[in-house]
C-alpha cells in the first residue's frame, strides 16, 4: 500500500465511448502526476499538477483532459481514443516538486485500459 | 533533456543468486530513485539516492554522482524480487520531472 489508489484498476472502451480514470492520495502531498506506461516503452509524463495546478502539459492529446479538484484527487477523462493509447495509466503524488530532497514520486498500482 | 540507460535489460537468476543492476544518466541530478514493478504493475519505491550509499533489508544502493551512475544490489535474491527495476532522475533544475529508463526485466526461478 502506496497511498496512493487509482479506480478503476482495468477498464475496457470502445472508440466512442467516454470513460474517466481517478486517482486519490492519502499521503498529504501537494502534486500529482499522470504517467503512461506502453509496452517497450519508459514511462512517459503527461501532466502534472501542484497545488491544483497545471504546471506540466507534456505534448499530451486532447483526447486526454485532466482535471484536479484539489490536492488529493486528480481525474484523467477519456473520449474518443485511439487503439493506440491502449496502455497501463499510473498516477503519482510527492510532497513538493520544488524541493530539493521533496520530489520522492510514490505510484498507484495503475489503470491497465484497453481500447477497442 | 537529461538521458538514463539501464542495464542489462533483461536478468534471469537461480534463486538464491546476487545481482547487479546499472543506471547510468547524462547530466547532473537531485533526485534519483529505484523503483521495483511487479507482475501486476505497481511500483514500489527502493530507495531516494541522488548520492551515496542505502541499504534495506537484501537490497542497496549506491550512486557516485560525479560519474553519473548508480547501482542496485539485491543479494540472496527471492521469486518475490521478480519484476522490472525502474531507475528514474530529475535534473538539477528541478523542473518536477522525473525521467525513467527503459528498466531491467530481473526473473528469478525457484
């Protein structure tokens, strides 16, 4: 247990449909991150918020919305994907990306999607 | 922006074996961490290590700054330790972002 914990853990859509994957931090912290996690590939940034805001848009999509209520929860909302963005989806939260010894990242267990 | 290889990519090791993974980066950093993916793709955090030596349990770390590297040690390695091993740094610049390399793929077999 990370404290960090994303729903829903899999999740099958079909091109058209509209889905949102959620996550929430118990840990405190003020940034959160979405990550995507394809096969052979790094892990490669997409947003990244601290205190609620968006301070890191990574080339992302717009099929891809983020969305951050407030510091604990952060949402990636999903419409009319690609077979492509099929992919394991992880979330991260650190106490303060701006401090030094403060960016220790810790990771939900992920969204594996899948898209038809 | 800042490069990190991991070697080897892929590792396969009798129970009971020790290990070496390398992480070998570009620039300066002040964030590095050692991450272990299980089959079911959580990522556990290692260890924190931008210098130094760390040691928890079977596993350590250690990374020499100055020449950009850093190593993970698991000794008396488990089934359990399966996985991929993630190393990932942020620049000096502290811009939030940390980049990962491309993992070790570490079977172990009973």
């Amino acid at each position: 247990e990370t404290g960090v914990t994303q729903t829903p853990r899999h999740l099958v859509m079909g091109m058209t449909n509209k889905k949102s994957l959620k996550c929430e931090q118990h840990l405190g912290h003020n940034a959160m991150y979405w990550y995507k996690q394809s096969a052979k590939k790094p892990l490669e940034l997409m947003f990244v918020y601290n205190f609620k805001e968006q301070t890191e848009n990574n080339s992302v999509p717009s099929r891809f919305s983020p969305e951050c209520p407030n510091s604990s929860h952060l949402f990636l909302h999903l419409h009319t994907l690609q077979p492509e963005d099929s992919a394991l989806y992880l979330c991260a939260s650190s106490q303060d990306p701006g401090a030094v010894a403060k960016n220790i990242q810790y990771f939900g267990a992920g969204t594996r999607l899948s898209v038809l | 922006g800042i490069q990190v290889e991991q070697s080897p990519p892929d590792l396969i090791l009798q129970e009971g074996a020790n290990s070496t993974l390398r992480c070998n980066f570009s620039d300066s950093v002040n964030n590095l961490q050692w991450f272990h993916q299980n089959p079911w793709g959580q990522l556990i955090n290692l260890f924190y290590i931008p210098s130094g030596t760390k040691q928890n349990g079977r596993l350590s770390a250690t990374t020499v700054a100055t020449e950009r590297y850093s190593l993970l040690y698991i000794s008396s390695s488990q089934t359990t330790d399966s996985g991929v091993y993630f190393c990932a740094v942020e620049g000096n610049f502290g811009n939030e972002k940390l980049t990962f390399g491309t993992g070790t793929r570490l079977t172990i077999i009973p």
